[in-house]
C-alpha cells in the first residue's frame, strides 16, 4: 500500500473522531476496556493469557503507529524494534508459566471479590 493510499486510508478511519489520534484514543480506551472485561470473567488461565497479549499486540501497534509516528519508517528500523518481544516472550514464559504461583497467588487487591482466595 503506497503512502497516499495510507493517507487516505487514515482520513477515512478518522473521520467520525475528528482526527487518527482521537480514533486511536478510542481504540485504545475499548480495548483496555476488554483487558478488564477478560480478568474478570474469572476464564481459564490461558484463555485470559491469549486474550490479554492479543489485545496488547494491538494497542501496542496503535501506540507505535500513530503515537509514536514510527508508521512508514524504513523495514529495517521495524524488524530492530521487534526484537525486544522475544525477550517479554522470554520473560512471560520464565515468570509466568514456570512459576508455579505466577498468577495464582496474586496480592488481594488483584484478585476479583468472586474469585475464591489462593489455596483457600
């Protein structure tokens, strides 16, 4: 998709919020929202997991894209900033599924009121 294409791909998406970071701020405010929504429907662990990093993908590209202004940068500089996501990969795996209370045995004020308490 060429520049121009991008552009008025862009206009378009925001029109109806005045301007692409006030639709990005919307974007960003609805998903946090289902962040929320997905820790306190008390699902199984690793569905919360896979809708919380897919979530995260996505506000992290509109953060990047339009906050960021690193839309159009060169393919280089975009493979460079992937690369740091191996290491959350790294860590999310090593702290979270390894650790036998990684999400478990979160401080009460984590915890929904309806979820039993750890070990209880």
């Amino acid at each position: 998709m060429s520049e121009h294409e991008m552009a008025k791909w862009e206009n378009a998406l925001a029109k109806p919020f005045g301007n692409i970071y006030n639709f990005n701020l919307a974007l960003l405010m609805l998903f946090t929202v289902i962040e929320v929504g997905a820790v306190y429907m008390n699902l199984p662990r690793y569905e919360t997991w896979a809708v919380l990093i897919g979530v995260g993908i996505v506000k992290a590209f509109g953060i990047a894209a339009w906050f960021m202004h690193l839309r159009g940068d060169p393919v280089i500089i975009t493979r460079t900033a992937i690369f740091p996501f191996f290491f959350v990969v790294l860590m999310l795996w090593g702290i979270g599924l390894t650790n036998p209370a990684g999400v478990e045995d979160l401080p009460n004020w984590c915890t929904p009121p309806w979820v039993p308490a750890y070990g209880a």
